[in-house]
C-alpha cells in the first residue's frame, strides 16, 4: 500500500522544524494547528520503525500505533512542563524537537536503503482522491478561519447596580443622576470613540417631537482596539465608564438625556461646542441621526422638579 | 442478497473493527482500553490548548457514540450481526447508556447528596466506571467467544469512495460560503452531485461495501447542507426549546425533572446533549447543528440494513432514499434534537426485531433497553408507536399461528406491557405530569372526534392547491409510496411459498404502518404531538422497503404483458429517478429555476427561517444578562427564539397587522435585523408559532419606542426599556 520511505522522515523533519519556529514566533492557535500533524504522525513514526526492526507491524496499525505514541509523548511532556514550571507554555517546541530529531536519525539510518517501490493508485482513483484531500484542507480552513462577523459596535448604558431595568426617572435640577456607559469594539479594527452627552427639554415626554432645548453636558473619547465577538452565550463586556449627570440649573420638567456615539472624529459642526450650552439646532440634528439610525445613540427619560 | 457485485481490485484485509465485539477478548479489550486512553490524553492536550481542529470534538464524540454499546453488544453475546447492525446497534445502545448513566447521577445528586452531576469530572467518572464494569462484565459473560471477522478496506479507497466522501466536505464548505457571503452556487452544485450520486450508484454497481458507505454520506451531505446553515441553530421546529433545556441543565449542574416544559421531560435533550458538551468540548449550537444530524444518518441507514434483508444493495439504497429526499428529513427533524435520537432507537429495535437470529434472552434485553431508551427520549414517537405496536402484535400471533409457542405469547405480551407501562410512569412523573395529561387530552379528543377534520375539510382543499402549498408534494409522494406499498404487500403475501420468519415479521411491523398512511389521509390530525410530514416520515420508516418491493413487482407484472424489449429500464432505476426529482424539487433547485422564494439553505438573508446573526447573538446574550430582572423581554416571533434559547424567555409580539402597545411597565423591548428595517414578524394569536405575520412595524410601535428608554444600540440590534 504505502511505502513507510526516507520522504516520510524528510516530510517529518521539516515539518517538525516549522512547528519548532512557529512555537516561537506565532501564536497559539497558529503553532498548534502546525503542530497537528507532528502529533499525529511524526513523533510516532520514526518510534514504529524503530520496533519495526524488532517485530513485524502491518502496514495499516502504523498511523494507529504512531498517533499513540504522539500522545503519550506529547502528554508525557506536559505533565513534566506542568510539574516543573505549572504551564503548558514549551511544550510544542520540546515534543516537535524530539520529532526532528528522531525523524533525523532515521533520514541517516536509512541513508544507503532505497525505499519500497510504491503501489500507485490509479488515474481515476488518484484525480478522486486528491480532490477529497483538498476538500478536506479547505474544510481544516474553514474550522480555523470561521466566516467573518459584520464589524458592529456595542454601546449601552445600564443604572447604579449595572442592569438595564430600574432606570433612574425622579431626580431634581442640580441633582445627580449616575449611570455606566459602556463600549465595545468589536469592528476589527481599533477605533478612537467619542461619546456626547446632551440633555434635552421636553414639551411632552409622550411627544418625541417635542424638543424644546438641547444642552450639550459633556464629551468621553477613548481608544479602543478590536475585541473578538463572544459567541459562547455569555456577553463580555469591553470598556465602561461610569457617568454622573448634573442636571443644570435652570432645567426642569420633562427631560430626555442623549448619548451620541462617534467612530474615529466627530464631525465638524458638533465638534468644539461650547459645554453646558444650549445648541437647539446641532442636537435636533443629532436626534434626527439617531432616529435615522445614521449614528449609535442611548436615551433616557427624566423628570427634574425645580425646587431641589 | 442478490445480485452483489464484487471487487476486481486486489484484497487488503484488516481485522474488522466495526465487529470487534467478535474478536478474541483480549483483543477486543486491549482495543477499547486503548481507545479510551487515547480520548482521556486527547482531552487532557486539548484542556492545555495542543489540539487544533476540534480534534478532541471529532474523537471523543466517535468513541461515546460507538464504544459502550460495543462492549454492551460483547456483554449480551450479540455476534456475527455484520458491519451495519453493529454500528448501528453499538451507537443506539451508547446513546441509551449515556442517557441512563446521566440519569442515575442525577438521581444520586437528588437523593444520595451526590456530586453535582453535569459537571465534566463526574460525568466522565461515572461513564468511566460504566465502561470498565461492562468491560468486567463481558469478560464474566463473554471471554471464550472468538472469531477473526476481516473487513477488505480495498473498495474503501476507490474513486467512487472518495467521491462519496467529498459529499459531506463538500455540503460544509457550501455552508461556508452562505453563511458569510449569502453565494449559493456551491449549495446548488452540492445538490445536484448529491442527486447525480444517487442515480449512479442505482444505474452502474458498485462493490457492496460501499452502499452503506453512500447511505451515510448522502445523508450527512444533505443534512449538513441545511444545518450548517448560520453559525447558530436555526429555528426549524422546537430548537430553541430543547437548546434552553439542555442549557439550563448546564448552567444548574444537574437536570430539573419537575420543569413542566414538554422538552424538559425528554433525556434527548436534558441530559444527552449536556454530555456531549462537556465531553466534546463542542458548545451546543454545535452539538445540535452537527452532532445530532451524525446520530441521524443511521436512520436511513436502519432503513437500508432492513431492506437488504431481502433486496439488493440497490434496492436497499433507494428504499434509504426515499426517507432522505423527504424535505422534512433535512428541514424540521434539525430542530427535534429527542425525535432523531428516538428514532435512532426506533430503528436499532426494529433491526433487531427482524434480525433472523434467535430470540435469545440476551437479544430480548438488548430490544427493551433501547425500547427504554426510546420511550426517555420522545412523547410523540411513543404516541404514534403504542397503537401500531399493538396492531403488529395481534398480526404477528395471527401470522405465527401455525408454530406459536407459550415462550412467543409470553415475550410479546411483556414487549406489549414495555410499550404502555414505562412511558405512563415515566411521563406521569416527569415535568409534574404535563405530557401525560397531554396524551390524555389528545386520546379524549381522539374519541370524541373533535381533531377530526376529515377529507372534505382538509385533504381535498390540500390537494386541490386552495391552501397549504407545501403538504401537496408531501401527499403526492405518500399517495404513490402508498401505492407501491400495496403492491408490496401484495407481493410478499402471495407468495407461492410460505412465508418465512422475517417476512411474517416484516409484514406485521410494516402493515399498521401502512394503515396509519391512509388514516393520515382522512384525519389529518390523528396525532396533535407530530405534525403531518414527521407522521408519514414515521410511516415511511418502516414501508420505504415496501415500496420498493411494490416497484419490483410492478415490473415483473409489466414484463408479462408487455414485451421486454419495452421494459428496458429497471424500475429501481425508474422510482430512483422519481424520488430524485421530488430531491431535487423539494431542496428547492426547481424555485431557483422558476424564480420563486429560495429556502434558507439557498438564501440565508431573503429567507423566512428565523436564523440569527453574531450582532443579534450578543445583543440577545446582553438583554437576558443585563435585563435579568424585566417583567417581560418582549421581541418580534423570530428574535423571541433567540431569546428563549439564551434564557428560557419566551416573550414574542403576537398580532396580525402590527405590534401591540403594552401597557405594562419594567419590560424590555428587543429589535433586531429586519426590525431595524421597519418590518417585524408577529406571532398569529391563532396558529401560535405554526402561522406568523410579516408586517411594518408601524408608526404607531416606532413611536412608541422613541418615547422610551433607548439602552442598548448596535448596527444589529437595539434595546428599549419602559419604566412608566
């Protein structure tokens, strides 16, 4: 069937030393999906045709008996890693060592003996074959390179005991209102976020379009870098703040607290607004953005009496 | 078996280890001992991030899914089955152990103060001590036994071989590309080679070892082409539901038998899938999108080892087929995780109902225990089962008449008090008997007539086109499968000869069966637990080898009146072609061709599946994390499963022209995907989760939140808050 030759050693040093440098270099998940194959096959290997020396192994219990050894070496390795220095932290490097060297030895044993003449299959079998190969490593792909997310942002705030029910409402002009705001980058690419807050003044807190003054309270920038998406049903959070809203003297009744996000800048005509100011015509914009769900925005409803 | 085609190629013989229960004990000890510390030094690498590829998801999910059963099979003295009923006996009965075994840890955590049972230590200790005392036990029973069985791996490594392995690779890589760029073509591709393999394998032989092979390769490629489909599961039937059952029983640590939850009831999913999660390491979209579906392929692989018995491998495929073209095996069954493996049980029982060795004792236990194990894992099966086990019943003593023994009387009867007594306890005591009372609803409704809707009501409007679109395919081919099967039936029973073993109990098993088909006809709500295309799949299950005899006999008939040169085709071949085209039709190749609404696996966005993106997922996992203490989360009908399925909530918008305006307070309100559109799909008040209304959400709703708490926003999804 297969031919157990000096290719497969060769096969098995070079790939034994690529996962050595990619121990060193790349990351986990990159180095042991290298290492798969040495652990698979090329530990074991040189070991079987070691014993094959000493008794006879059909061909076919040989990846069986070699993916064993891999095992038992690998874990073997482990448990003295764990003992030693409690991680797992070199293990790759040290077992994909020892397969370079074992594959190594073997390459120089065998150096004067040709290899076995191979059994071919045939044409249609060798065209169907490779095709399922090649399918197989493009599904390895896909397990390692999952489909791509659509980049998103999460912003949300939530009340003093960090829920989303409970709200505040009742508070009272120069009374404070504290609140988490929080962000996550999960864009796949690292974003400068910016978030205003602005306080409007309602007509009628049943009439969303009853705007009457739109303070611009304040401005929160922070930098933040990709942040994968987790998709174990537990929600991670990235970046949060806490915020503590002063309602200004002089607001009063009905009021709606905005918080616009912005990627990357701000645009120009909400940029360098003056705080604590009334800017009716730049925050109408802004809930008309928000509405339109052109930017991100939160919105809470609050009721200030005068009198405190 | 006739008319099998053996290799040309040279032999490579292996030891078989499908049948390793026949080999010398130690052997066959030193094999499974082996295999287990690989999967214990698998897991152990893996926990330390050196395994790559799920790898430790693949081995640890084969080695509990075949193993146990093995050497339950060595314990029971169950030899000489062949490659297919072995496996498929050896993965019905390990599912049945881990079920069993997850059930006495529980009760010993309940009643013994024992450890808290799902977690990974106690769950892999108790199933450890299972395997080695059935290891023990089968050296106690079964040492002696000894046999060589070879398996000749050469037609293993053939171009039709590799062919029909690239089915399923192919089936994921189609999924890839629809998940992340909604491009169907390979879907399409995968379909036809699926259709093209078929047909080949009917029109030119291939050598008989394969034919098993390319039952489970088209299964799992046509499986895999739907349930692959979205990076989580898709709400095909009852997903969410069970998905929240086997949740909760992850996230406490042990399975709640009082939760009055019909899917709580079922060890299917309470208690299965939290096992393979923490086995495999796999999380449960995964467990549910591929684990499941490779349990399901061995049911039509069960069809086929049935129908070998008495047709060729030919004929044994087509009658396999015919359960795989069904739409409702590659749609709906995806999202009844406890009827797959039921059915997986159903099948395992019925193979060695009509297995032609003696009914020896150990054979008899093997029958009940996976007949148990059927009865823990699905209501409704058990509700359609009863009456046609009693049916099969009175038709095998009347078939056996002639050689009756006490010995038959006395084990049919205990097989009838198995069907009725362990489901009435079990169901009577689980999930504060919901299910029973159901049952029991239905029967009173089933005498009293008032589910009858009868032929003029619903069948003539069905197949007149007036309404239900969709059941119309499904009946045409129950129509003709019912035909076939007369005639079938009509073949075997008139015989010149009288009727052997398996064929009496072959006719005694299929005939209720096909009695059911016709009573489907006239009440199309005999069984309210199933719905119509699940209950003829049922049917089909145990006639699809009817059908094909029934196709055979046409033929021989045809042969005598018309001349043969006339009859060239084989009617195999014909039928093959038919059950290819409804494949083809029914996968939804003909839509793309006429341009009407793809199904979800062809186009994942314009489709009415409800399917979840990542941005949802989050949004989701955020409001039942952060809005724990919410009256109500409310969302539209699909984003309601997504919910449920995080949290158990189950809170959707119901109505028919646009969303209610609630007023109570302390609720949430969930938007997602098509919502931020402007369109929501509402609950119909009165065809709850069966019929849904797809609808603008409405100036009125939009209003409505614009004067609420807006707390969450992401360009997926939002979340509202109403606290006046």
């Amino acid at each position: 069937m297969i031919g157990w030759g000096r290719g497969w050693f060769a096969t098995g040093l070079i790939i034994s030393i690529i996962s050595i440098l990619a121990s060193v270099v790349a990351d986990g998940a990159i180095s042991s999906l290298i290492f798969l194959p040495v652990l698979i096959i090329f530990i074991g290997l040189p070991i079987v045709h070691f014993i094959r020396n000493i008794r006879t192994i059909p061909n076919w219990r040989i990846i069986p008996i070699s993916f064993l050894i891999g095992l038992i070496v690998t874990a073997t390795i482990l448990s003295l890693n764990i003992i030693i220095s409690s991680s797992s932290d070199h293990v790759i490097t040290v077992a994909s060592s020892i397969s370079a060297v074992l594959n190594g030895i073997q390459l120089i044993l065998l150096r004067n003996v040709r290899s076995a003449k191979l059994k071919y299959f045939d044409k249609k079998t060798t065209v169907a074959a490779s095709i399922f190969i090649t399918l197989l490593i493009l599904v390895a792909f896909t397990i390692v390179q999952p489909f791509p997310s659509k980049p998103l942002t999460e912003f949300y705030i939530l009340n003093e005991d960090g829920k989303t029910t409970d709200m505040p409402y009742h508070t009272s002009t120069g009374g404070v209102v504290n609140l988490t705001v929080g962000i996550a980058n999960h864009e796949t690419r690292t974003i400068e976020y910016h978030v205003q807050v602005w306080l409007a003044e309602m007509g009628d807190r049943t009439d969303p379009n009853s705007t009457r003054t739109m303070y611009y309270l304040d401005n929160h920038s922070v930098t933040l870098n990709h942040t994968p998406i987790s998709l174990s049903g537990e929600w991670l959070s990235q970046y949060e703040f806490d915020y503590n809203v002063e309602i200004p003297t002089g607001v009063s009744g009905s009021l709606r607290l905005w918080f616009f996000l912005f990627a990357d800048e701000v645009p120009v005509e909400y940029d360098d607004l003056e705080l604590l100011t009334n800017h009716y015509d730049e925050g109408l914009s802004l809930i008309e953005k928000a509405h339109e769900r052109e930017i991100l925005s939160l919105s809470i409803l609050l009721h200030a009496d005068k009198g405190a | 078996m006739a008319g099998e085609d053996s290799s040309e190629n040279e032999q490579v013989l292996i030891p078989d280890i499908l049948q390793a229960n026949d080999w010398r004990f130690g052997r066959f000890a030193t094999y499974v001992i082996i295999l287990q510390i690989i999967t214990f030094l698998i897991i152990f690498l893996d926990d330390n991030g050196l395994i790559s590829l799920n790898l430790r998801g693949l081995f640890t999910f084969l080695f509990y899914s075949y193993v146990p059963g093995l050497v339950l099979l060595r314990v029971l003295r169950m030899h000489r089955l062949g490659g297919v009923l072995t496996t498929l006996l050896s993965v019905a009965a390990s599912v049945a152990i881990m079920m069993f075994t997850g059930l006495i840890l529980n009760l010993m955590y309940f009643e013994m103060n024992g450890s808290l049972p799902f977690t990974f230590n106690t769950i892999v200790n108790g199933l450890t001590v299972i395997f080695v005392s059935l290891l023990l036990l089968s050296f106690i029973t079964n040492r002696h036994y000894c046999d060589r069985p070879t398996l000749d791996i050469s037609p293993f490594i053939t171009a039709p071989a590799f062919a029909l392995y690239s089915l399923p690779l192919l089936a994921i890589l189609a999924t890839y590309l629809l998940n992340g760029w909604n491009i169907a073509w390979l879907q399409i591709v995968l379909i036809i080679a699926i259709a093209a393999a078929v047909m080949a394998l009917l029109i030119k032989r291939v050598p008989s070892q394969l034919y098993p092979v390319a039952v489970i390769c088209i299964a799992l490629a046509v499986l895999f082409h739907t349930s692959l489909v979205s990076r989580f599961v898709v709400e095909w039937a009852d997903i969410s539901f069970e998905y929240w059952s086997a949740n909760k029983t992850l996230i406490d640590g042990f399975w709640t038998m009082d939760s009055p939850n019909r899917t709580d009831s079922v060890l299917s999913v309470t208690i299965l899938a939290p096992i393979y999660n923490l086995l495999t390491g796999l999380d449960l979209n995964t467990i549910f999108k591929a684990c499941y579906p490779i349990l399901f392929t061995l049911v039509p692989l069960g069809v086929f080892h049935i129908a070998r018995e008495r047709l060729d491998s030919r004929g044994a495929l087509l009658a396999a087929f015919l359960i795989i073209s069904g739409e409702v095996f590659f749609t709906e069954f995806l999202g009844l995780a406890r009827q797959i493996v039921a059915e997986l049980l159903l099948m395992s029982v019925v193979a060695l109902l009509l297995n032609r060795s003696n009914m020896s004792i150990n054979k008899i236990i093997l029958t009940w225990f996976l007949a148990l194990g059927m009865i823990v894992s699905h209501y409704g099966l058990i509700v359609v089962i009863m009456p046609a086990a009693i049916t099969s019943s009175i038709l095998f003593l009347l078939l056996e008449r002639r050689s009756l023994t006490a010995s038959t009387v006395v084990k049919l009867v205990g097989s009838a008090a198995l069907i009725f007594i362990p489901p009435i306890m079990w169901y009577g005591n689980i999930s504060g008997s919901a299910v029973l009372n159901s049952m029991r609803e239905h029967i009173e409704q089933l005498f009293d007539g008032s589910l009858s809707i009868g032929l003029y009501e619903e069948l003539i409007p069905i197949l007149s086109l007036e309404h239900s679109h969709h059941l119309w395919p499904v009946f045409i081919m129950a129509i003709l499968a019912s035909v076939l099967c007369i005639c079938g039936l009509a073949k075997l029973i008139s015989s010149r000869h009288e009727l052997d073993d398996w064929v009496r109990s072959y006719v005694a098993l299929a005939t209720p069966f096909l009695i059911y088909i016709f009573i489907a006809f006239f009440d199309t709500k005999i069984f309210d637990f199933i719905t119509i295309p699940r209950f003829l799949h049922i049917c089909l299950l145990f006639t699809a080898p009817l059908a094909v005899f029934g196709t055979l006999s046409i033929h021989k008939l045809l042969k005598k009146f018309i001349s043969s040169e006339n009859v060239k085709r084989p009617t195999p071949i014909i039928l093959g072609a038919i059950a290819v085209v409804f494949f083809l039709t029914v996968s939804g190749i003909g839509n793309s061709l006429v341009g009407s609404p793809l199904p979800t696996e062809l186009d994942l966005v314009g489709s009415d599946a409800p399917n979840h993106n990542d941005g949802s997922f989050i949004a989701a996992a955020f409001a039942v994390e952060k809005g724990i203490d919410a009256g109500r989360i409310y969302a539209d009908a699909h984003r309601a499963y997504l919910l449920h399925l995080l949290s158990g909530r189950y809170d959707p918008l119901f109505g028919r022209d646009a969303p209610p305006l609630h007023s109570s307070r302390n609720t949430h309100y969930f938007l997602s995907s098509e919502n931020l559109e402007g369109m929501i799909w509402l609950e119909n008040p009165n065809y709850y989760r069966i019929n849904k209304n797809y609808v603008p959400i409405g100036e009125s709703f939009t209003d409505r939140l614009l004067i609420i708490d807006k707390v969450y926003a992401s360009q997926e999804s939002e979340l509202y808050y109403k606290k006046l």
